[in-house]
C-alpha cells in the first residue's frame, strides 16, 4: 500500500485540482504571468537552482543572479502552475556574490511541491529574467515511503567536469533513483585540488577537464572559494539533480583543505594565507551562501543540525570540523580529546533522546572505526590499537553509551570520506568497548574523485564487522574513467518499517544490499 501510494504521489494523481492545500496555497492568486524574453537590463539565473532542509511543511529554494536582482519562488502542487502563490525573496547583492535563499512554510506534507524562481530588477518590476523550474517533495505526516540517496567526494585529486565522458553522470544515476533527497556527506568541492585541463589515462587516452581561474590554483580568498561550487554547478547533471532533489549538506574537509583543523598553521608553499582559521572562515561564508542549508553563517547558524523527515525519520547532521581538537597520535586520555566537542556531543545525546522517529540517521562524514592517517598524526577517530577507547575514541564511546542505557533504538550510521563503499557492522560481543547497542555504519563515495584500491585499516576498539566493501582495482584505474564511482541508497518501507541499504556504482548497479528490521 505504501510503495503504490508513492507511485501514485509521484504520477501526481494525489495532486490533482481537488487535493487540499494549506491555507497560504490556498488563498493565492494566479499564477504570475510568463515573462518576455531576457534582453539587456533583465537579471538571469547563472547557475540554476536548488532547494535543501525541506520537512513535512518547509525548506530552502536558492539561487544565484548575474547583478542586483529581487528573487521570488512561485509554488504550486500542480506542475502547470495553474494555482499558486508566490513568495516575495531578498534582493540579492554583491555582498553574497548575488546569492540568495527563499525559505518556504505552510507546505504540503507527503506531496510533490512545484516551484519557479524569477528575478527581477531591484529598481524595475517590469524588468524581470527568465524562470528556472524545479521540485521538491516534502517529508509525509504519517508512515509512508522514504528513499534518499548519500555519497561525497565531487571533483578530487584534480578530476572535473569532463563533458566527453559525460560530466558527472553519477548524478545522473541518483536522479533515477528518484529520491526524496540527497546527504552530501562532505568534500562537495575540493578547495585544495587544482583542475588541469588535461589528465593522461593509462590506455592512451585524454582526459578533458573543464577549466575555470578558481579551480585552476588552491583557494585562498573568498571569491575562490565562491568559485569552487560555481565550478561544479556547470555540470548539467548535477544542475538537473539539483532542480529536482533537495539535499541537506554537511561538510568535511576538503571545503577548506586536506585534514585541517582550528587553530592550524600551514607550512604548504601554495598558500600565502597560512592561517587555517583565516581560510575555514572564507569558506564557511561560502558554504552557506552557495549551498541550500536553511540556517546562516553567523549569529546560531551552524552546520549540526536534525532534519525530521517524517514519522520514520530523522537525520542528525554532525559537524566533525569546526569543533575538533588538533591531529595527533591521538593516544591521549579518552577525556582530553575530541572531534565533536562537548556541547554538539551533548546536543547529539539531547536530541536523539527527544527523537518519536523509527530510525535516526546519524550523518557523519568520518567513519568510526577506518584508520586515517594525517602524515605521522591520525585524521579521524580511530587510532588502530583496537583496545580501550583513546583519544577521540572516547568522545565516540560516550554517545554510543549514552544510546545504549537510554535504550535509543534503530540508530544508523551514514559516512564517507575514505573513497570507497562499505557496510560494517558494530558488534559488543567482538568489541574491546562493549557498553553500546549493536548497529550498522554505512561508507560511500567518491562522487567524482580517485578512488582507493586498498581498504583502511580497521580498529577493533567498537568491534566493527567488514561485511561488503568496493575498490578500484589498482593504482591505474582508479579515476572516474573507469567507474568504481560510488552512491548510497536508503529505502525505509511506510508499511513494515524495514529500513533496506543498498550500495551503488556510478550507473546505479547494485553492489551490496542488506534489510535491518526495526527494533521496537
């Protein structure tokens, strides 16, 4: 009954003229009028658009304009536009490059939502641009389907956009999926990967990159860091994915730099701006001005945050950067060390014990258990000694405890960052820490990046189960070029609850597939 209430949903027979609408939608006008051509003097979108956070009732539509330009999303449950409303959006200025967000509310629940973003010039209503289009579908009111897909990792280790091998086609692949949204788990853009234009493959062929002056140097200033996701957003399969799925963005370290934390100073001869907390302050304000999050860079807007998507789910968004103590050995007293910082680690605990939802999602751009190296000091959690929790182990131990004697069921973990795919299960019988529920973590990735030929290595300390992985074969092969590009799916059944992970390749095949049944 589920699966074909979402067929139906997404056919739109449930969003026909009778279907109801809240009051807001309701009492709207007509649709605007179709605009003239664009000609001199009318703003223009530059780089489509993108809606992100969407709820049961609300969300983000963002978009970008080529000079001073008054922004406006129509909204509609009929994709013809034919009753609407439309919601007045700031003027967007040089002070964020032109960027800007409409947040939406009074949204539909469980529904296929249409929207059409117009500019207009500031000083001349009648002056306005061609509307970019687009869809979203709101989070359900009571049980139904569920579906998302996550990964990371887009444009590393100087692989771009190459429109002969058609561009980055994985979105493509996602979008076929037709999912409720999409987790980026990090790395959106590479900050410190340059895009050559060529790069030479093993068989003799050429690889043709787009080229921009942003991507062709490390980003230092706020206008390069500004220029990293311009840069992606030329690719006409991510723009078309990013019409048509909403996402909820976290970021790692690559938005920055390779394994940067606060307070570092760089010895790297690339960059004249040394300074780390310089660098992640430039790209913080990029983030959020060229991404759709739905809180801001300063006063409480913050990367952490629950998404409640449902019923049947929420996502906790953490945020494994701006918090984190230095990279070390990271050998120290479980006490001296961490990678989410007291007050999100509390926050994390306060808010997956409030969580009604069947399943929590716990989005999280480093896995818990793969040993990272940073040069002669460790990147993520794990140490590798595989006995009590050290270091920023214990920061990890304490949540996984606090899940366990609260008896806070059906926690999954949903990371990346290693580029490759994984599923590993936690197990306290196999642990040298045993005081937390068994559970799932989930590893995806790369988007578009190289690709790792040999898996991490594993630390016993939470005792994880590797119980599917994918690699490149080896050394030469291991770009998009030759695929091993990967996503992750996430199906929660509106009837059963079963929640089904499947691991995916850069055409969607299935590579690993596992069903976990709720606990009650």
């Amino acid at each position: 009954m589920a699966i074909q209430r979402r067929q139906l949903l997404r056919s739109g027979l449930l969003l026909g003229a009778g279907a109801a609408l809240p009051t807001a939608l309701a009492s709207a006008g007509p649709a605007l009028a179709a605009p003239a051509l664009v000609r001199s003097g009318r703003p223009a979108l530059t780089h489509g658009v993108q809606t992100g956070d969407v709820t049961a009732h609300g969300g983000v539509v963002w978009t970008r304009a080529d000079r001073p330009a008054r922004m406006a999303v129509e909204i509609s449950t009929r994709p013809d536009f034919a009753r609407s409303v439309t919601i007045p959006g700031p003027v967007l200025t040089a002070e964020t490059d032109f960027t800007g967000k409409v947040k939406l509310s009074g949204l539909p629940a469980g529904s296929d939502v249409h929207y059409r973003v117009r500019l207009a010039d500031p000083g001349d209503a009648s002056l306005v641009g061609e509307p970019a289009t687009g869809r979203l579908h709101t989070a359900p009111a009571i049980r139904d389907d569920v579906r998302f897909v996550w990964s990371a990792d887009l444009a590393g280790q100087g692989w771009g956009i190459n429109p002969e091998a058609g561009g980055y086609r994985i979105f493509r692949a996602m979008a076929e999926r037709d999912p409720d949204f999409f987790l980026c788990s990090g790395d959106f853009w590479y900050a410190d990967g340059v895009i050559p234009e060529t790069r030479p493959l093993p068989d003799g062929r050429i690889w043709r990159n787009l080229v921009t002056p942003e991507k062709s140097k490390v980003a230092e200033t706020l206008a390069e860091f500004r220029g990293q996701h311009k840069y992606n957003l030329m690719d006409e399969n991510l723009r078309a994915f990013a019409a048509a799925v909403p996402q909820i963005n976290q970021w790692d370290d690559h938005e920055v730099l390779n394994n940067w934390y606060p307070g570092e100073v760089l010895t790297d001869t690339r960059y004249t701006e040394r300074r780390v907390d310089v660098l992640a302050a430039r790209a913080r304000q990029a983030l959020f001005e060229y991404l759709p999050i739905g809180t801001a860079p300063s006063g409480d807007g913050r990367v952490h945050r629950v998404i409640r998507y449902g019923p049947l789910l929420d996502v906790f968004v953490l945020d494994m950067r701006t918090y984190r103590d230095a990279n070390s050995a990271n050998t120290g007293p479980a006490t001296d060390s961490g990678i989410l910082g007291a007050k999100q680690a509390a926050w994390l605990e306060r808010e997956l014990a409030a969580s009604r939802a069947t399943w929590k999602v716990i989005a999280a751009d480093m896995p818990l258990a793969l040993v990272v190296p940073d040069g002669a000091a460790l990147e993520a959690i794990a140490q590798g000694d595989g006995g009590a929790p050290l270091g920023r182990e214990g920061e990890i131990a304490r949540v996984l405890s606090f899940i366990h004697r609260r008896h806070i069921a059906n926690t999954v973990w949903l990371t990346a960052d290693v580029h490759y795919t994984a599923a590993h299960y936690y197990d306290p019988d196999k642990a040298a820490f045993q005081d937390f529920t068994p559970f799932w973590e989930f590893v995806s990735g790369p988007l578009n990046a190289i690709v790792a030929n040999e898996p991490n290595r594993l630390d016993g300390t939470f005792g994880p189960q590797v119980r599917f992985q994918s690699l490149a074969p080896d050394t030469e092969h291991n770009n998009p070029a030759y695929g091993h590009q990967y996503f992750g799916e996430v199906d929660i059944d509106g009837s059963s609850e079963v929640m089904t992970v499947r691991l995916r390749d850069i055409d969607g095949k299935v590579l690993y597939s596992v069903g976990i049944d709720p606990q009650r």
